[in-house]
C-alpha cells in the first residue's frame, strides 16, 4: 500500500502569513485529497487534487484561501494563506491504496499529518 | 446526501471488557465502502476496515469485528477483551463510488480503556 511522507509535521505561525504543507507519495496516484481537522473535531475535506487539473473544493473553502499544487502523481502541496488563528487544525493529505497489480484497494492511506497553530 | 453518525461521543472501559462503537450511515448510492479508522494520541489515522456495499458478510480481526447490517445502515465496531493501547479516537468514514470517492467521516468515539 501507498506511503506518505507529511511535512512539516507542526509549525507555529504568525496570524497573516502562508503555510505549505507537502505530500510526497512512493507510488502514483491518481487523486490526493486534502483534509482539515479542527481542534476536537472530525475530518472534512478541504479539496480533491488530481494532476493536469484545477483541485475540486468542497463547500466552504476557495481557492485563495488553499491553493493546491499537483505537479506529478506523487506530489502535492496545500497552502494555508492569510492564515488566522481559526485556521489552527490537523491538515492531513491522502491517497486510495492499491496492491501492486491495482486491481484491489486497501482503502484510504493518511499522512502523518500537519499540527499548524496560528497565533 | 451522505452522511455518517456516530453517536457515542466517549465510552470508558475497563481493560479487558469488550466494547462495540455504533456508527449509522446515509446514502443514496447503490455502490459504496464504509471504513473504520484509528485515531491514537499521536494524531496519525491508522486504516483498521474497508467494506464494499455489497458484502454483508461480518469480518473478524484478532480483537475487532465488525458488523455491517444493510438493512439498519449500520456498521458497527466491536473490541473484544479491550486493551489500554485501544485508547483512541475512533472515525467511522463512507465514500460512495459515485462521488470523487471522497471520504465522509463521522464525529468520532472517544474510547478510554483504563488499566
């Protein structure tokens, strides 16, 4: 199954500055996603990213507030800009798992994920 | 419209006691895959479960089964002879394949298993 690589995996930031987070993957995908997890909360999902194309947002979050990156199908990079201290949360990217042969999918592998607090 | 429900906010448990998590589910689709993830205090989500809409049967692991039920849109988790490394958050997740397969989670249980 896939491996992701997060980083950074915390950072504190000053309230009005940028934060890009990075996913590498060890095999190709085909979509990443992007996921917020606000203080005690569940995941929600920020964007849908596929190489080649504009990342799919969901309601609630806009491009200039989380430009995405996908240069290839092993990378991708989420942008927290104009950051706020609501935009302290868990940012974690993910990818769909597959065997070797990807004809059966292990389901949806996470990376470590990115503790961001905004003062 | 999707959606997931997890009821139970926190259970508390004393270690070796079996506990079942409830999770209830929405959809409209025909074809989709319910998850089980685990959240530990270090914060990474650990896959446990992945089941397609088209197999009922339950499924066993070690200490965890899990009981997927159609016809109530229930999947629910249960821990046999809990451990205090079972302590964690736990995510009940669906995707329906006509959706991006993107991933809808649900609020979460809060599992503490004490010594």
């Amino acid at each position: 199954s896939a491996v992701i690589s997060q980083k950074p995996s915390r950072d504190i930031c000053q309230r009005g500055t940028s934060l890009t987070i990075q996913c590498q993957v060890d095999s190709q995908v085909t979509m990443m996603f992007w996921y917020r997890q606000q203080p005690g909360q569940s995941l929600t999902l920020i964007a849908t990213a596929n190489q080649g194309s504009e990342a799919t947002y969901e309601s609630g979050f806009v491009i200039d507030k989380f430009p995405i990156s996908r240069p290839n199908l092993t990378f991708s990079t989420l942008t927290v800009s104009n950051m706020s201290p609501e935009d302290s949360s868990i940012y974690l990217c993910s990818v769909e798992a597959w065997d070797r042969f990807a004809t059966n999918s292990y389901g949806y592998t996470f990376g470590s994920g990115t503790r961001l607090t905004v003062v | 419209a999707q959606k997931v429900t997890q009821a139970q906010t926190e259970i508390s448990v004393v270690e070796k006691e079996d506990v079942t998590l409830d999770c209830v589910y929405e959809t409209r689709d025909t074809t989709y895959y319910l998850f089980w993830y685990k959240q530990p205090p270090s914060g990474e989500l650990v896959f446990l479960i992945r089941r397609n809409s088209f197999d009922e049967q339950n499924e066993i692991s070690g200490r965890y089964s899990w009981n997927f039920q159609k016809s109530t849109s229930s999947f629910n988790f249960t821990i046999t002879a809990s451990q205090v490394v079972d302590s964690a958050v736990y995510f009940c997740a669906l995707s329906e394949a006509g959706n991006t397969d993107k991933l809808i989670f649900g609020t979460g249980t809060r599992l503490q298993v004490f010594p």
